[in-house]
C-alpha cells in the first residue's frame, strides 16, 4: 500500500488528532510539516488550511474527512464505528467539537493570547468574552463523558482525540486552567487520555 502522508505543522491541534488516529490504529505515516497556505497545502486545500493528506491518488482536506478515510482504509481497531448510530455521535460530537469548542477554545480564546501584539498585549475583552462559552462547551462535555468516560458511545472514538488537544490547549492559559478543572469528569478523561501513547508520541516540538 502506498505511504500515507499527513501535511502540516505538528503544533495544530486538528494535525496531531489525525496523527494520534494513526497512532492509535497503528498506522505507518510520514509527516510533511507545511504551514498553511504554503504551496504544498494550497495544491490540496482551496482555503489553505491544515492538515491536508495524500495517499497515493487520494488527496483529501478538511480533518474529518480525512480521519474517516483512514479508519475505512486501514485495518485494525476502529475509531468511527461502522453502525448508524455510533457513527452518527462520532459525527455529532467531531461537528460540536469544530462549531463550538475550537471556535471558543482555539479561535476566540488561545490565539488572541498566545499571538497577542508583543506591545498591546492580548484583546482581553474578546478573550473574557469568550470564557462563559468555554464554561458552557465544557458543561456540556462533562455531561457527556460522565456517562460512559468518552464521548461517543463507550469506547474511545476519533471525537475524543479531535476535542483533547482543545482541552489540553485552553489548560496552558490561567483562565482555562480555572475554568476546566471545574469538571471533573472531562478532568478525568484528559487525565488518561493524555496518558495514552498515542497522545506522548504525537507531542509537537518545543516552539522555537
Ligand atoms: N475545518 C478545518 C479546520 C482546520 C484549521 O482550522 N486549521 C488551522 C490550523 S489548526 C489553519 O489551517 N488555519 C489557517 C487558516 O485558517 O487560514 C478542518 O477540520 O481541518
């Protein structure tokens, strides 16, 4: 079988929730670390955004997509169960991680402070304004996990590895470390997900 190639930047969020799948299914794969809108991302992606994927003749953006095709591809465990219904909540919970908890987490609150105007200083109004939203997004992700410990069905699916590193990421800002430690069992889940290898061997390099 042809060598699959995961482009882009180890430190997104959406690259290394593609890269644990592969990890956690055992999937050989080679990383090309493109940053948006480079050329290589552009040939794939009309938008320019990473990550993008090539196997053989298959070029594909957009990381659900992409995630989808290699749990049909390749064998070995899967993370996007084949039933209707466990289908449709790995589904249901990848388009609620993407609407609201990266838009919250990631654009509304993580960027303006870590890509802050180095005199300025962060837009603290947008990023206040976005804290009761990530109190609802991890309210409504406790509700769920505390069911079962994941957050589709009982068994660890791609909607968990798409939304950890989300987690993860609003937890290195003070706010985000007082807001997500309120809840205690997304806590838990963080908690042993982070321990997994899928999630240590994928860990991007220190930011230079
Ligand atoms: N809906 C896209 C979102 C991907 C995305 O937001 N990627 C970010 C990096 S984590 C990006 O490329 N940002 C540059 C841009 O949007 O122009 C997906 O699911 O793959």
């Amino acid at each position: 079988m042809a060598d699959l190639e995961i482009i882009g930047v180890p430190f997104s969020n959406y690259v290394r929730s593609l890269r644990m799948l592969c990890e956690e299914k055992g999937v050989a794969y080679k990383l090309t670390p493109s940053r948006p809108h480079t050329p290589e991302v552009t040939a794939i992606h009309p938008a320019g955004q990473i990550p993008v994927m090539r196997h053989g003749d298959v070029a594909l953006f957009e990381t659900k997509a992409i995630a989808s095709y290699i749990d049909k591809v390749f064998p070995g465990t899967k993370f996007i169960p084949e039933d209707a219904v466990g289908m449709a909540h790995v589904e249901q919970w990848v388009s609620y991680g993407n609407a609201k908890v990266d838009k919250w987490i990631m654009r509304e609150f993580v960027v303006p402070q870590a890509f802050a105007d180095k005199v300025k200083g962060p837009d603290m109004t947008k990023v206040n304004a976005a804290v009761p939203e990530i109190e609802k997004c991890c309210t409504v992700l406790d509700a769920a996990i505390a069911k079962t410990g994941h957050l589709a069905g009982k068994n660890l699916s791609f909607a968990d590895m798409l939304v950890l590193p989300m987690i993860v990421t609003a937890q290195a800002f003070p706010l985000g470390k007082e807001i997500v430690p309120k809840h205690k069992a997304l806590m838990a889940w963080a908690e042993k997900l982070t321990g997994r290898a899928s999630w240590t061997k994928t860990a991007p390099p220190p930011r230079a």
